[in-house]
C-alpha cells in the first residue's frame, strides 16, 4: 500500500495534499431518528478492513478525517517536517438535508440505465448531505487586479491555478461555512497581492 508519505515523496509536484475533511457533513445533525457521524464515518473495523487503521480513523473528528485530525497524524508530522501537504474538503452530495426532492418510485438502474425522474414530497430531514459548496469547500485567496474590477488566483504570474493558489498558501479547507471573510497577505512572496478575500 503506497502512502500518502509516500506519494508525496515520489513527486511533490503531483502529490500536493488529500481530502481532510469528508463530504456528508449533514449526517452528523441532530435528529429524530438515531443520528448519525459527519461524514457518515460510524463504522466500525469488519473482516474486510485494512487491519493497520486503528478504531479512530473509522470516525470523524471535528468533521475532519482522523489523518487531518490527530495530533502527530499524517498531516501534523509532514508539516512538521517541513513538507507542504495541503488538505481539502468537499461537498459530496447525494441526498440533501432539507431539500424536497425524492427519486421517484419504480424503475430499476441496472435495466433502465437510469433512476425514475424526480418526485417532490416534504423535506428530507434525515438526509445527510447538504448542497454543494454550501457548507464545505475548498476559499482560494485571490489578488485584486489594478482596476478593483477583477479577481485572479494569487499565483506567480497571474496563472489563475488553482493548484498554484492552493501551493502557494492561499487556499484553504472550511467545513460548516465557517470561513474568514478577508485576511491581508502576500502569496509566494509577491508583492501583487495584498489583500484578498
């Protein structure tokens, strides 16, 4: 099994980080029912678990996957070694809590090719997703151009990557849409981005 240590090693141009923070962070809300872990992450190990996860990378902690999370973890001990690894979080997104729409009954995947169109019904509050970008997602720092009218990615030479943004520092995760709304900084040591938000 090739780690993220390792990857990272081979070609640090390539392997640049790993998703920190699951999607399905509505799974974790309060609810009527029994609830249920952010990002789903209940589980516990069965016969076909890789035996080397210990009990916690089978939860979620603070949202955030336990290689993000513990103290001394992966991502804790590469940048503590100096070596950028970034992290990321997504808006895998499914079935989405609060929404109204349902698949619609009948049909069958493997014969149609398809699920039944949509049917609407009350609001799903047992749902585990919420829509995407709406609470989880990657905030890129972005430069002011001369005007004030545009916004490019804070990269060398204005490249508008987003894997460039991200590697310089001016990106970063948010789960829970808690992120800050501006900070002032320079990306790779240009003197072209002061502020962003």
């Amino acid at each position: 099994m090739v780690s993220g240590r390792g990857w990272r090693d081979a070609d640090p141009s390539v392997a640049i980080g790993m998703e920190g923070a699951p999607g399905h962070q509505a799974a974790g809300l309060p609810r009527a029912t029994p609830g249920r872990a952010r990002g789903y992450y209940d589980n516990n190990p069965s016969a076909a678990s890789f035996p080397g996860y210990p009990l916690e990378s089978y939860r979620t902690w603070g949202g955030f996957d336990w290689m993000t999370a513990t103290v001394g973890g992966l991502w804790d001990s590469l940048l503590a070694e100096g070596k950028p690894w970034w992290i990321s979080a997504n808006s895998d997104s499914h079935v989405n809590y609060l929404d109204t729409a349902q698949r619609g009954p009948g049909g069958d995947f493997n014969t149609d090719g398809r699920y039944p169109d949509p049917v609407y019904g009350p609001l799903l509050t047992e749902a585990g997703d919420y829509w995407p970008a709406s609470t989880a997602g990657p905030t890129w720092g972005r430069a002011r151009s001369a005007t004030g009218r545009s916004w490019t990615a804070c990269a060398p030479g204005g490249s508008g990557s987003t894997t460039a943004a991200w590697t310089c520092g001016r990106g970063w995760p948010g789960t829970g849409g808690a992120t800050p709304a501006r900070r002032s900084a320079g990306c790779c040591g240009s003197s072209a981005a002061r502020a962003w938000s």
